[in-house]
C-alpha cells in the first residue's frame, strides 16, 4: 500500500521557533496550556472545558509535562489524582499567550468586543497589548492578573463546570477548584 507521510517534525529547520513549533504547533497544546494558566488542573477539567478525546488531552498532557512546560503533582492518595500545573517554564509562555490572544482580538474578533478582559488585579486597569498596566506602567506577570468575560463573550455557548466558573472574576493561575497544593502553601505563609 502506498502511503503519503506528512513528516511529523521540522528536521531540516535549523530554527528555534521550529523547535518551539514541535512542542506547542500541535492542535490543542495551546489551549491546554490557555486552560492551565486560567486555574484548570484536572484530568477532567480539561476534558470537559476542551472537548477533546481522551488519548489526545493524555497525549498532550504527557508531552507538556515531560517537556517541563506543566508539572504534574499528587493531590489526594486514595484513589491515587494528580494535578496539572504550569512550571516557571510554562509561566513564560504567557508573553506569548497573551499578545497571540490579543491579535486574535483585533484581527478574528468577535463584534461585541472582546470575549474576554485581562486586568491589572491591584488596580483593574486593563492590560495594554503587550501585557502592560497603562495605570502602573508595568509588565504585569500572570499571577497578578484577573480575568472576566469581555463584552464579545458568547455566554450561552458552554455550559461546562470550567466555563461556568470562568463567568466569575478570577485570577490566572489559582486554581478554579478545590483546594490545591499551590493554595494550601500560600495560607501556610500568608
Ligand atoms: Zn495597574
């Protein structure tokens, strides 16, 4: 049988955004990597937020941890459930994330507005395309931002527990729920 194979890797590119394309170009690793920034963790949380089949979402999850992007961690022994969490690594993904979304704003977007906002949490300013606070004229790292659904949001696209939970303020990278590992270090030092 003659078969036509689409080469699964750039080889022959000497490039580093080939090297980064192998890793985050496949469809979905961006949005698993969207969802993880926006406090999802779990297994199932993925799975019903991204409509994914299961062997694809467990794929990518895999490949995402063993490049160091998420870092999987035990949250309860009995019966054994492990977590998703974006690594430093992961987290830098975001200065790519963010102005990727917001080109998709402007150019693909929705005529309501933005479907969703990113603020500046210790003010609520709105973050400039760049990921900036106007307000404080600073970066703002993912950990101090909020996110909400903007005008274009389509509300009654999804009912799903994540996208329900999304309808709310919320702050990236805390997770949406339940207690986490991340959430029972900062009450212990805060
Ligand atoms: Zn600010």
């Amino acid at each position: 049988m003659l078969t036509v194979a689409l080469g699964k890797d750039y080889r022959r590119q000497d490039c580093s955004l080939a090297k980064a394309l192998e890793l985050l170009g496949e469809r979905w690793t961006l949005l698993v990597v969207r969802d993880a920034f926006l406090g999802v963790r779990r297994y199932r949380d993925f799975l019903v937020h991204l409509d994914i089949p299961r062997a694809v979402l467990a794929e990518r999850l895999q490949t995402l941890t063993g490049a160091g992007v998420l870092e999987r961690r035990r949250y309860q022994d009995s019966p054994p459930r492990d977590e998703y969490v974006l690594t430093a690594r992961g987290r830098e993904l975001w200065t790519v994330l963010y102005p990727l979304t917001r080109w998709g704003e402007r150019h693909l977007g929705s005529p309501g507005g933005p479907r969703r906002i990113y603020a500046h949490a210790s003010c609520g300013t709105e973050l400039d395309d760049a990921g900036a606070c106007p307000a404080c004229g600073c970066a703002v790292p993912p950990g101090d931002v909020e996110t909400r659904p903007g005008p274009g949001a389509d509300v009654g696209l999804r009912d799903d527990p994540v996208s329900q939970a999304l309808r709310r303020p919320h702050r990236l990278l805390e997770p949406l729920f339940g207690q986490s590992i991340a959430a029972e270090n900062v009450s212990l030092s805060g």
